[in-house]
C-alpha cells in the first residue's frame, strides 16, 4: 500500500465515521427530546402558575438590563419591563457607558434621582459612576446603574454585584417578553431538593414580521423576507429538537444570553461573566457548571420550551455574518478556557458528552464541511471525481436535513404552533428547501471567517460586543 | 351609573357584568389593559372596576394614569388575585378606593359599588 | 483517487444512499400530509373550543349570581336542558371544556357564587366524569381531576384524593396534597405525619398559598412536624411558623436552632425573627455567637428586625469584619435596634473610609424614603 493510499483512507474513513456520528446524534437529539417535550407540555396542562404571582414568599428576582446607546427605544422599553408579571422583583437597567442621552431620557421619564448606595465588588469590574431610583412609587421596582463603558459582559457584571435578590435574571433590552415569562422561568428552581438547579435558560423566538403593539406581540406572523423566516427555522430546530435533548441529558451548555436566569450566588461564587470573550453567556453556564462538578455539587440547568421571549432577527447578509462570526469566536473561546474538561471523566457528562459534542459537532464541523468543499473542488478540476456518487451522496445529505427540518417543524405544529396556516407552513417547508443554497454556505463561511479573524487575534471588545441583536436591528433600519 | 370593567379573564367578565347590570347599571366591559383606558377616554364611566394582572397594561397602571387625568374623581375598585400587602398598599397609594382579593363574591362587589357610588 | 470513490460505491454503494433517499422523501411527504391535516383538525377544534366557551360563559355567569334555592334549581334546569337540546351533554370535547370553565370560575369566586358552581358541577353529574379520569387517566390527567374536584369543592370524594398523597408520581403527589388542604385546610396536612418524598419548594409554596384561603389554622400538630424526620417538613413546619407568627412555637423553633443542617437553622432564625417576642434578641445574640458565618449573616440580618438596644455589644465587632456584606448587615442592626443607633455609628465609624463614606449616607436615605 502506497503511502498516498493510507492517507486517502485515513481521510475517507475518518469523514465517514464523523460523519455518521454526526448523523446519529441528530437522530438521536430528534428522537430523545420527543419524551422531555411531552412531559413537559402536559405537566404545564395543569400547573398554575399564578400562584407564583400571587402569593406571598416567592424567590426573589433581579432583572439585569443592559443598556448601550439605546436612548431611541430605552423608555418603551423599560416600561413593557416593568409590566411583567411578577411581585417580588427589581428591574436593573445598566446604562453601560452611552455616548447618547439614554440616562437623562430615563431620568425624566421615570422621575429618577441619585441614591447614596454601596455596591460591593464581588466581581471586578469598571467603576459605577450613580446609581438612581425612582421617587414615584409606581416605579419602585426600577433601578437604574450609570457605569463606565466596559462591554456587555461587564454591564452584567455591575448589576450582579447590584443586586439584592437571590435570583439574577439575564435580558437584552429590546427583546420582548411574555407577560408570565418569570412566572415560569423562575418555577424549576423550586422543583427540585436533592440538586440545586442553577440555571433556567428560556426560549427566544423570532419577532420579524410580528404584529407588536404597546411592547406586546400581539399577532404572531411568519417572518417576510427570507433571511430572518430561516433562522426561524434554525431556531425551531436548536430550541424545540437540541436544547430539549440536552436539558434531558442535562448537559445544556448554552442558555441564550438573550434571556436566561441564574443563581446569583452561583454566579458570584464562579466569578462571573468573563469579559474577555465575545461569548460571555455561553462561557457563564459553563464555568457555573465547571465549578460545580469541581465542588462536587449535584446540579442541574432547567430548561423551558415555552415561547416566552421575542426578539427581532438580522435581516441582512451583512449583519448576519458579523452575528455568526461573533458566535464563532464565542464558542472557540469558551472551548479554549474550558480544555481541561475535554473527556476529563472528573467532569462527568459535562467532559464525557456534553463539550466533546460542542468541540466536534459546534466547533468543527464547518471547519471540515469547508475543508471538503474545498477537496471536491480540487478533485473536480483534476476530473478525479465520481459524479454519480457525488450527487447520491449530496441527494442523501440534503434529503437527511430535510426530513430533521420537517420533524421540527412537525413538533412545532404539534406543540406550540405559532404559525397556524397553512400557508405559513407550506413556506416554512420552502424554506427549509432552500436552507441548504442560500443560508447554510453562509453560514458556515462566517463560522470559517470567525476562525480566521480569532487566530488573527483580532479583539473586537467594547463596542462591538453590543454589536448583537441591539446594533443589528439598528443597522436594519 | 355607568361602570367600566377591565378584567381579563371572560367568565369573571361576563359574571360581572351581568351582576352589575342585575343592579341597574350600564356596564363597558373589556378584557386588557390598554383597550382599558381607550374606553375611558371615549365614555367618561362613573366608576372603574380592574384587574391588576391583564395583557397589555397593568391595572396599577391604568389606576396612575387615570389619577393623573385631573378632573372629577372617578372612584376605582381593584379586584385582583394579588393579596399581598405591598401591591394592595401601592394600589391605595396610586389612588385606588377599594381592594378585593380574589377570590371574591360578586354580591360582595354589588355592595361596595353601591357605597362607593353614595360617597361619591 | 478512484479507488476512494469505489470503495464507498461498493460498501455503501450509490444505489443504497438513492434508495435510502426515497425513503426520506416518503417520510416527508407523509409528515406534511399529516401537518396539513392536523393543521385543519387543530383550527377547527380551537374554533369550536372558543365557541363553547363563550356559551358556557353565559351559562356559568348566571348560575354564578344566582341568588335563592328556587332561583338555583331553576337556572340549574334551564342550563341542563339548553346543554342537551343542543347536543353537547355527552359530547367528549364539550364537557372538557364545561368542565375546565367551571374550574376557572370557582378558582375566582367565593361565597354564593362559588357555591353555586359546585351544586351544578354535581348536579349536571360531571364529578363522577372527573372521577371516572382520576381512575384510568395517564398521571397528567389523574393531576388534573385531582384539581378539578378540589376546586370545586368536592368534599365527598375526599378519600379517593388522599389515597395519592404519597403517589409515587411527584406530581400527582403534589396535586393531592394541595387538594387536601384546599379541602379541608390544616386538616388536610395530617399527610405530613407519614409523608416519605421530600417537598419541594413550590410545593411548600402551594400549600402555604392554599392555607391562606380562608382556612381556621390549627397549630397543634406543628410541634410534631419540627421534630419530624423529613427535613422538608421540618422546613415547611417552620414556614407556617413564620407565615402565621405563632407565638406558642417560640420554644420549639428555638429547638431547631440547633439542627444539624444549616438551610433549616436559617430558616429557623427567620421565623424566629417573625415570631419576635422578648425572648427573641438574646437568643439572636447566642446563635449569632456560635454560628458558621453563612448562617450568621441572616442572624444579622433578623437582628436588624428582632435585635433589642442591649444588644448593641455583639455587633460593634462585626463592623470590621473583612467581608462588606456583613458590615452593612450589623450596621443595620444597629442602626434599627437603637434609637441613637445612626449617631452611635457615625461617632464609631471612619467616614473618609470605604465603605463608609458611601454606606452611611445609604442607611440615612433609606430611613428616609
């Protein structure tokens, strides 16, 4: 055997096994997250959770908001926060250092003035410059923090240390929540007495094309234009199939930084968001869940499927890019603080299982899905190829995602259904087609494009870190 | 009198209504809290009965907003399922003239209207 | 390069990956079929469901305010006979609905009204309905029967509820004993003398919940669940304690103090601190002396409540203490524990110093506001 010939069998041998193990964890994520779905829906059939509206000693709940030139929409927003429903709950906006004129406009609209109050560094961060409440009592929940600008991760930070309750809820600005979203995030932190729960990641939902009056999305629509009705798709599919998956497993590593509510003395004790990474929530559930195994804390993260956040999608390539680019980078930090966890026994499934899957299936794959895209085009202009097994082997790709599509949106129907005609999901079917063409080789571009700019080092913190869903939808306009 | 109700929940609504109107008083009934103060503006009631947790707005909110209206004091009735201390004090606080606590009997409601409707 | 390609034409073979291609394609075809027509049934289903429940909204207001005997059983009639002219008595969908509307109102009621809700609930036959699901019902449909029939205060099938009070589901458990105590309120918590499953928080909130409802306390049995074996009802026995501040159980809470888990002992010091009577300060001040720090922290804290001006001694130290959650914790035991406490402070404290400079001002303005 020639030495090219064992390569060329390494090669073949090792994308097949990848990829059949790729395939037969997606199977298996359908599969398994079909019991944890039903459990879960018909324990919510009759669960009450009102009670935890109306009754006396319910946990008590910090809402961090973190705030960065968002003076445009800061008071509506603020306001649609405060009608949540929940008693035993303060609102902590965290103005991160704006160049424009959010503090003033939030101090005259919410009667604010400057209280004398302590903050105590738990977790380093850049100096509080005021801290403001409100003397209407109609807004006593409202807590306003002025910083210095250091970054989302660090605005987060200030209000950990902030905050006075035992529960510390995670929120982008201008995302929009369901009445009831505490109610229900905060309930399986209750549930359980043999492991503390320390974290409840939510669901985020796509807001494009909704119908939102008064801070309220009132009519549920699938998105328009094609970019942001994908990513409803890709979120279905990670949210109602993937997250339910590993929430059975208990292996979530990732909850969306767009909504999600942590343990404050977890959070304190782990350190708290780290911001030297542009993927500061995903690396915060990972240190908190490190930091447990290493205590040898039994454990758990919550997870709950109810649609309860909304929040406007990018609607351009351009946006998109930057989006995926950042999580790209995120992911590969995390993985790259955490290493000593990669099938480290010491860390149960959380080395065995859960950052594996995140190193090999998050991390790599569009490294080797770029990788054989640019082998096929070599192969292809030495004529080396075999056409008619190419296009079987792509027919079966693409019929394989096709179908994991129409599963999740064939749960979505069953569970939830958000988009109730049929019209709705003949064009969710469409798009699911047309993934493949017009989104997926973006997508893994951008994720090549993260790797490249990260081994460049090109540190993008401050004020690109906001650049998430906030500059997005800024720039959308 | 004339009697606006905002009260989500469509069994509790119409059981008001029909209570009230048992008593003789011409009822607008609506089911969330920024429907609430359109009608309030359009039709002038003589009294407001609402609920705290509603979509949209919350009856607190509807309570300070009405307060801050000026004019001739409309008398506001809470009826909520949250009973404790600090909501029912920060209702009064916003304006509020009375405070019941579901759950709650509809002859009881009947009641008060009346009293409030005399002290008015 | 060939041999590649043919190794994977022989082994998995390119007829194999086309033929596994049409059973995908077969699958999707048969799941839009399906979504198509579940899409239909489910909007139909939801059309209707709203359909009947603005009609049975209309019946359930009237009975509601329904004021006599006579007025009741004539309403009660009409409604009966209206439901089966129209053909919804032994419609599935129909009752379900009838049933869950009923639910919604008694939740919201009391009084005549409530009452009145009930009678037609039994009188329209629909518990033996509810019944008949707690029997044979999956355990989600068993919880909710469970809840049905205590919210519409179906005292009578009392037995057939309390026979899940320690179901090995802990959610049927759980919904039992809610119903219980909805029932029949402290009564019903004689489940705690044999309970052998943890409770959880959010059940111990429920319960909590359900007993402020109009329930006669009766404490007797309190003493027993603060000795008990199970650290949940120990826990939740302390809760009542707190919630209803007995006086009586001073004693026995005073007992749990020296528990040997921590979590029960704060919770012990929080009810102590709602109990508060003049023994309450000294017996702060020896736990606050001998306790592990994370405990110490809410003794100072109930301090801050319960302490009492002779007390002021024990604390002083604390103010130097390296970690500043507990400097501010004794600064507002004494600032509230003495009437000269803010003065006493500021003469003791260096106010150029952190955290001083900042914490002072605070404990004044929050007195203020």
């Amino acid at each position: 055997m020639s030495w090219q010939q064992i390569i060329a069998d390494f090669f073949t041998y090792g994308i097949l096994v990848y990829s059949v193990a790729l395939l037969g964890f997606y199977l298996f994520i359908a599969v398994y997250s079909i019991g944890e779905t039903r459990h879960y829906i018909r324990k919510s059939s009759f669960t009450d959770y009102s009670i935890l509206a109306v009754s006396e000693k319910t946990p008590s709940i910090s809402i961090l908001a973190p705030a960065y030139n968002e003076g445009a929409t800061i008071i509506e927003n603020v306001r649609s926060l405060l009608s949540i429903h929940y008693n035993h709950m303060e609102l902590i906006v965290i103005n991160d250092g704006s160049k424009d004129d959010s503090l003033q406009k939030l101090i005259d609209a919410y009667e604010l003035v400057e209280v004398p109050r302590l903050v105590i560094n738990h977790i380093l961060t850049k100096p509080v410059r005021g801290i403001y409440k409100s003397t209407n009592p109609v807004y006593r929940k409202l807590v306003v923090v002025d910083k210095q600008n250091g970054g989302k991760a660090d605005a987060l930070n200030v209000g950990v240390n902030v905050a006075c309750n035992d529960y510390i809820v995670c929120i982008d600005v201008d995302c929009i929540l369901e009445q009831d979203a505490m109610l229900k995030l905060v309930k399986p932190f209750l549930e359980e007495k043999t492991r503390r729960v320390i974290a409840t990641g939510g669901v985020v939902r796509i807001a494009n094309s909704c119908e939102i009056r008064d801070g309220k999305v009132v009519k549920v629509n699938l998105p328009e234009k094609f970019l942001p009705r994908v990513q409803t798709l890709e979120y279905i599919r990670a949210f109602l199939l993937g997250r339910m998956a590993w929430s059975r497993l208990n292996g979530l590593l990732i909850i969306s930084g767009a909504f999600g509510a942590f343990d404050r003395e977890i959070v304190i004790r782990a350190g708290g968001y780290n911001h030297n990474t542009v993927g500061e929530d995903m690396e915060l559930v990972v240190r908190m869940r490190r930091y447990m195994e290493e205590q040898k804390l039994p454990y758990k993260v919550a997870y709950i499927p109810d649609p309860l956040c909304w929040t406007e999608a990018p609607s351009t390539y351009k946006i998109l890019g930057r989006q995926r680019n950042r999580w790209t980078r995120g992911t590969i930090e995390t993985l790259k603080l955490h290493k000593v966890m990669f099938f480290n026994p010491k860390y149960g499934r959380l080395g065995m299982i859960s950052y594996p899957y995140w190193f090999f299936f998050e991390f790599l794959a569009p490294l080797i899905e770029f990788g054989g895209f640019v082998a096929l085009l070599i192969f292809a202009s030495f004529g080396l190829l075999d056409w008619s097994f190419f296009f079987a082997l792509l027919g079966f790709i693409l019929c394989f995602g096709f179908v994991y599509s129409t599963f999740a949106i064939l749960m979505e129907v069953l569970t939830y259904n958000q988009y109730k005609r049929h019209k709705d999901i003949f064009r969710l079917m469409l798009t699911a087609f047309l993934e493949p063409v017009l989104f997926h080789p973006f997508v893994v571009w951008s994720a090549v494009k993260g790797n490249i700019d990260l081994l460049r080092n090109k540190k993008t913190w401050g004020e690109m870190t906001r650049q998430g869903f906030a500059g997005a939808k800024k720039a959308a306009k | 009198m004339k009697i606006l109700v905002a009260e989500d929940e469509p069994i509790m609504l119409k059981t008001i209504e029909l209570r009230l109107k048992k008593d003789g008083h011409e009822v607008i009934v609506t089911d969330n809290g920024m429907d609430a103060m359109k009608q309030i503006d359009a039709e002038l009631p003589d009294l407001i009965i609402t609920d705290i947790m509603m979509p949209y707005s919350s009856g607190l909110e509807i309570i300070g907003k009405v307060r801050a209206l000026g004019g001739k004091k409309i008398p506001i009735i809470v009826l909520s399922a949250m009973g404790q201390e600090n909501v029912v004090l920060e209702a009064f606080n916003l304006g509020a003239d009375d405070y019941i606590t579901k759950p709650f009997s509809p002859n009881e409601l009947s009641i008060r209207v009346k009293r409030l409707a005399q002290t008015a | 390069m060939f041999s590649l390609a043919k190794f994977f034409l022989y082994t998995v073979g390119s007829f194999q990956l086309v033929e596994l291609m049409y059973v995908f394609i077969g699958i999707i075809v048969m799941a839009v079929t399906f979504i198509a027509f579940y899409l239909a049934y489910r909007t139909r289903r939801t059309a209707r469901k709203k359909q009947l429940r603005l009609l049975y909204s209309e019946h359930i207001s009237m009975l509601a305010i329904c004021d006599g005997e006579e007025d009741l059983q004539q309403t009660i009639n009409d409604t009966l006979s209206r439901i089966k002219e129209q053909g919804l008595a032994k419609d599935e969908q129909a009752r379900g609905v009838l049933i869950k509307e009923l639910v919604t109102a008694a939740k919201s009621m009391s009084g005549t009204a409530k009452e009145n809700i009930n009678i037609f609930y039994r009188a329209a036959g629909l518990d033996q309905i509810t019944i008949d699901q707690l029997k044979k019902g999956a355990w989600h449909i068993k919880s909710r029967s469970i809840q049905t029939l205590s919210h519409l205060g179906q005292k009578q099938h009392i037995a057939k509820i309390y026979r899940h009070t320690n179901n090995r589901n802990e959610l049927i458990r759980s919904e039992a004993r809610v119903a219980v105590v909805k029932l029949t309120g402290f009564e019903g918590l004689r489940f705690l003398d044999v309970i052998s499953y943890p409770l959880t928080e959010w059940e111990q909130l429920c319960l909590v919940h359900e007993l402020s409802e109009n329930h006669l306390p009766d404490f007797k049995h309190i003493p027993d669940w603060l000795h008990s074996d199970n650290d949940s009802v120990v826990e939740f026995a302390l809760r009542l304690g707190e919630g209803y501040r007995i006086f009586e159980m001073h004693g026995y809470v005073a007992f749990c103090l020296a528990h040997r888990l921590p979590a029960i002992r704060k919770k012990a010091v929080q009810t102590i601190r709602a109990i508060n009577q003049p023994a309450t300060a000294a017996l702060l001040v020896a736990q606050l002396l001998r306790e592990e720090e994370e405990v110490q922290l809410v003794v100072l804290e109930a301090m801050g409540e319960a302490g009492s001006e002779n007390d002021l001694a024990v604390l002083w130290p604390f103010l130097a203490h390296p970690r500043t959650i507990f400097k501010i914790a004794a600064a507002k035991a004494i600032r509230n524990s003495h009437p000269y406490g803010m003065t006493m402070l500021r003469q003791r404290v260096d106010m150029e110093m952190h955290p001083w400079h900042i914490l002072i001002p605070q404990l004044e303005e929050e007195v203020h506001s």
